[in-house]
C-alpha cells in the first residue's frame, strides 16, 4: 500500500484558466513546488524562431516567462510561489511519484494521482469543509485514507470518513454500523485510529445503508460541505469504477482519484 | 408502528372526536349557566359555540385541500386565513366579555352564589379545563396545521375557564359578584393577548413577511459555501404560521444530475439550518438558473506549415486562421478559414464574424490600433500552441 504526500502539483496550461487557479492554490497551501506544462513540439519553435528572427532557446524563454507570469497571477503570495514551467509533454508517472496532477481528464491518466477540480478555483469556498474520504471493504480504502488523511493535516481541516452498507437481515439493531461486513469493519477502524492519530478526525466513520453508492457520495460530499473526495482508483466495474463514476456525474465537490495501483 | 402515526392521530378521526367535545362543552356551560344566570358562563359557553364553528369550518378548508386543490397555487394561505378567523373570533368575544364585565362592576350585589351553586359551576369548570386540556393536546399532537391551531386556542380556553372558576369561588367566598366581573376582564385580556399573537402571525404568512434579514444572510451564507453553486440569484423566506418556507434560486455550471445532487444537499442543509434558528418545520424549495453564458468569439491568427500548426507572430505571417465559440468561459467549437490578404480584408472579416478578442503572438501596433476602433481586444498569446 502506497499513500499519496504529495511533493508536487502537475497542471497542464490552458488559457482560460479552467485548472490552473484550482492548482496554483492547492500549491501554496501544501507548500510545494507547481509544474506546468505548456507542450509544445521543438519543430514549432524552430519554425516560429525563423519567424521572429530569434533562435529557439529565446523564444523558449519568452514562452516560459509568460506562462510564468500567467500563473503567478493565481497565487495569493507570487514571490514566494515556486512555479516551474516546462514545454514538454506531460511525463509518465514514475514509481514512486506522489504528486497531484490537477485535470478534468480523470479517464486516460489512471497512472496519476488525478484531482479534478469540478470548476472551483480555490480549494476552499466559505469555510474549511473536511477531506471526504468514502471507505470500501477493499485495502485500496486504506490507501485513500492514508493520502486523505495527510492532505488535510497539510491544508489544515478535518476528514470525515463514510462508508455505506447493505443491510444485514440476521441484525435488528436499527445502527448501520452494525450491519457492516467484518472486512468493512477492520479497514473502518484502521483509517478511524488514522485520523486521530492524525488529530483529523473528530467524529466516529459514517455509516448507511444507502441505496445507491454513486449518488451517495456526491450527495454527502455536498451536504457535509466537503472541500474535497479522495477515492482509490479502484476495480473496474461493468460500468466502471467507483470514482469515476462520480466523476461522470459532474461530481460538483473536487475529486482525487488515487492512481491506480500495479496488480 | 409509531406512536405518531396510529390511526388515532389521523386528521380525519381528530376532527370528530373534537367536534364532539366541543359541543359538549357548549352544552354544559350554556346549561349551567343559563340555570346560574351567568353572564360569564354563558358567555365562555357562546365562545366555545364560535369555536366548533370554526373548527367544522376548518374541515372544510381540509377537505377542499384533498378534493378540490387542482390548479390552486395557494393553499398554504389557508390555514392563516383559518387562523385570522379564530383570531378576529376571539378579538369580538374579547370585546363581549369586556362589556358584560363592565356592566356587572357597575352593578355589584345584584347576584348571590349559594354553596350548591358553587359546586355545580365548579364542577362544570373542572369538566370543561379537562376537555380543553385534553383535547387541546391531542389537537397538537395530530400534526396537522389547522388542527394544530385550533389545539392552542383550545388550550387557551383551559387558561380562561381556570380564571372564570377563580372569579366564582372569589364571589363565594367573599359575597362580591364584583370579582367574578374582575376576573372577567382577566380573561379579556387574555383572549385578546392571543388573538392579537394568532393575528400577528396570520398576518405574516398572508403577506409572507420575510423571515429577517440575519436569517437570509445565513441561507446565503450556507448556499454560497455549497459546491457547485456559482451564485444565489434570489431568495425568498417567510412564515407559514409556525413553519418556515425557504425559496431560492441558484447559478450552477453542473448538468441535470449534478443539479438534482445540489437541489438535494441545499434542502437538507437548509432544514438543518432552519431548525437551528428556532424552525422546527420548514420547507425549502431550490431552483435553478441558467448562467450567462458569455457567448462570444476569439480570433486566433495561426501559421500552418506541412500540417504543423502555431500561433502567428502577426497577421502578415499567418496562413490561416481559426474562429473559436467561447461559452462559460471554455471553446465549445471552431473554424479553420484562409487568412485575409490585406488589412481592410482582415477587418471585413472580424466584423463578420463578431469577433470580441483577436490573438497573435506579437502582433503589430497599427494591427492592433485598427481593431480597437471596431471594438476587437488584442491579447497576445502567451506560448504559441495554438487553441484545440
């Protein structure tokens, strides 16, 4: 099991600002160093250099200095923002990589760690709302909670952890925690000694039988005012994962999805 | 099954039994007093007979709901015109007890409470406190609006009917018919210290007064925090009797599925809230509005060379250039055309097109000068990957 500390944020550039600001934020409150990649192929700036009568590593820097500047307008302290712009393409994710890259495309980039901010351009609105971290029977859960967990002892709120059940029909007790599965039940209590360990976590795990998981975590996300749902990549499923399911669903909360890990 | 919800409690099975009580407790003081020559007696007795008349009125307003309510928009005013009527009701009676009281401190000694007397009229009190006490409770305990108010009114009676035994067992006591008009005007200041409350709060329902600018400001609050809500277009609060109605309509960028999740969370957050601010009932309503979309168009001014596209440095250097639709902020389609030859050519077409922002990676001072007369922004690029 892998957890996510994260030591960089990825962002790809666009020029209408739809991921940047969401990453620029996220950045500064880690503390951690922002790279963003504007790809653009050597040919171009060749061709452009000839152009402009400048050679390619002049324009090269003209680029990376306006993208720079373009980017340093989102973070509350510029000169303090360690930005780095790169005009390559986007790497593959090495082993060991922790970091976040901050995209919408949640489906073709399963390798990394992928957080879609679902249109907000700050992690935060009005109030610090906590990490929500919904937890399965699988030991993929645990890696949510790890990586959950430590981001909001870095960005400074609480997690709150969520599990949902079926009903168990030999039980009669009306509490949905007594009808979670003995496998649930471990990986609860695992990531509930976590979070306090931690000093996240002020309530025990939420349970319920709810009826359908998709809608579920959306609908709890939104009702406890959760700033953010971290989720494991999870199995493939006939119509498709956990998260990105929600993410399908315009998930309206941001949402990290953990890479997926090698099987 | 739950206490709440047995057959007992049905709106329906509440109303009977009530009507029932009530005509028995019309029909002892009215008795009693008549016998007693009572004019106070007589005259909570009267009371009670605008009470069941109210109360089959009610039934009415309850039965037109379930039958009749097709293509009626307002029904909740129904219930606070049933409560202004009990209130004006109230506000008459007050004014009728308040005479009688009057006149019989103007003319103390005309009347002698024997023991006998006492004993029945106290007997009848005693009898008439249990029935209000009682069916006042149970009225409440049905849940349902109109029955809820005519539950408090009927516990009201209770308060009156208690000073009304008061004032006879003063009279008793001390030979003075003087304090059972005394105590008269104790209770005409009681019944119309509720029913100027009922008033006041029908009132605000019929007029549907807002539920105060601090309570407002924290919906906002509490909306603006929700994710996925860009922006409270409107809100509206106000009372429905004891209950709160919460209206408000939003600015999402989600779809539908993201829409209902939201419309969802704001109710439930919204109950949670009211409930905090003293309203055990409420019910909160979310719209949504479509965003300005923001429709317009960018001009990028590219170079294309074998298939490899860039952005221009100016106009002079591109081959072609590429329309794009901006909508919320994102490019939602685009065009590849030629580029123009000369300049004039070049704005011709920027007027044509309706294009708002113009973008190059260095363009030309004059270029830039010329589009601003038509109203065209230049904005220069900051790498040359062109827009996909």
């Amino acid at each position: 099991m892998s957890a996510c500390f994260p030591e960089c944020v990825r962002v790809i550039f666009d020029e209408y600002d739809t991921h940047v600001p969401y990453a620029a934020d996220l950045a500064e409150r880690l503390n951690i160093p922002l790279t963003v990649y504007a790809p653009i192929r050597p040919e171009m700036v060749d061709l452009a250099g000839e152009l402009l009568h400048r050679t390619p590593s002049e324009l090269d820097d003209e680029m990376i200095r306006s993208v720079k500047d373009e980017v340093q307008k989102h973070f509350r302290e510029p000169e303090r923002a360690g930005t780095e712009v790169s005009l390559a393409e986007l790497p593959r994710r090495q082993e060991n990589d922790a970091g976040i890259l901050v995209s919408c495309e949640t489906d073709g980039n399963h390798t990394w760690n992928v957080l879609s901010p679902a249109g907000e351009r700050r992690i935060f609105r009005t109030n610090k709302g906590p990490v929500l971290i919904p937890l399965g029977d699988g030991m993929s859960s645990l890696s949510a909670a790890h990586s959950g967990i430590e981001l909001a002892r870095r960005i400074g709120t609480k997690v709150l952890l969520w599990h949902t059940t079926w009903k168990n029909p030999l039980e009669h007790d009306p509490n949905p925690r007594k009808h979670v599965c003995p496998a649930a039940e471990k990986i609860i209590r695992e990531a509930e000694s976590l979070g306090r360990a931690a000093g996240v976590l002020d309530e025990d795990c939420r349970v319920e039988c709810a009826a359908t998981v998709v809608e579920s975590i959306i609908r709890v996300a939104l009702r406890s005012g959760a700033s953010l749902v971290v989720m494991a990549g999870g199995k493939r499923k006939k119509f498709g994962a956990y998260p990105d399911r929600v993410r399908s669903r315009n998930c309206p909360v941001p949402l990290l999805i953990l890479a997926r890990e090698p099987s | 099954m739950s206490f709440e919800q047995s057959w007992w409690f049905r709106p329906r099975v509440v109303f009977h039994v009530s009507i029932f009580l009530y005509i028995l407790r019309v029909v002892i003081k009215i008795g009693v007093g008549l016998a007693f020559a009572s004019p106070l007696l007589v005259g909570d007795g009267v009371h009670n007979i605008g009470d069941a008349g109210v109360l089959l009125a009610a039934y009415w307003v309850i039965w037109f709901i379930a039958n009749k309510s097709r293509g009626i928009y307002g029904p909740d005013n129904l219930p606070a015109l049933f409560q202004l009527s009990i209130a004006v009701l109230m506000g008459v009676l007050a004014f009728w007890v308040g005479t009688a009281s009057i006149e019989g401190l103007m003319n103390p000694g005309a009347r002698h409470l024997d023991l006998s007397s006492l004993g029945v009229v106290s007997l009848t009190m005693v009898v008439s406190v249990a029935i209000s006490l009682g069916a006042g409770a149970y009225q409440v305990r049905s849940g349902e609006p109109t029955l809820v108010a005519a539950g408090k009114e009927m516990r009201g009676d209770a308060l009156i009917e208690c000073s009304i035994l008061a004032g006879f067992l003063g009279e008793y006591l001390f030979s003075s018919s003087s304090i059972e008009y005394g105590f008269g005007l104790v209770v005409v200041f009681l019944i119309g210290k509720t029913a100027w409350e009922m008033g006041s709060e029908a009132k605000n329902t019929l007029l549907q007064v807002s539920l105060g600018e601090a309570f407002e400001e924290g919906i906002r609050a509490l909306v603006s925090s929700t994710y996925g809500v860009g922006e409270t277009v409107k809100l509206e609060t106000y009372p429905v009797l004891q209950a709160a109605r919460i209206k408000v309509w939003v600015l999402t960028q989600g779809g539908a599925e993201a829409n209902e999740d939201i419309r969802e969370a704001l109710r439930e957050r919204i109950r949670e809230y009211a409930e905090g601010h003293g309203h055990s009932e409420s019910r909160p309503d979310v719209y949504f509005a479509l965003p300005d979309p923001d429709w317009h168009r960018v001009l990028y001014a590219l170079v294309n060379e074998g298939g490899m596209c860039f952005v221009a440095p100016n106009i002079e250097n591109a081959d072609m250039l590429r329309v794009c639709a901006i909508e919320n902020g994102e490019i939602v389609s685009g065009e590849d055309i030629p580029a123009p030859k000369t300049l004039d050519e070049f704005l011709a077409l920027v007027r044509s097109k309706h294009i708002r922002v113009y973008r190059a990676w260095n363009e030309k001072e004059t270029v830039v000068s010329a589009l601003h007369k038509y109203g065209v922004h230049y904005k220069k690029t900051p790498t040359i990957l062109p827009p996909e």
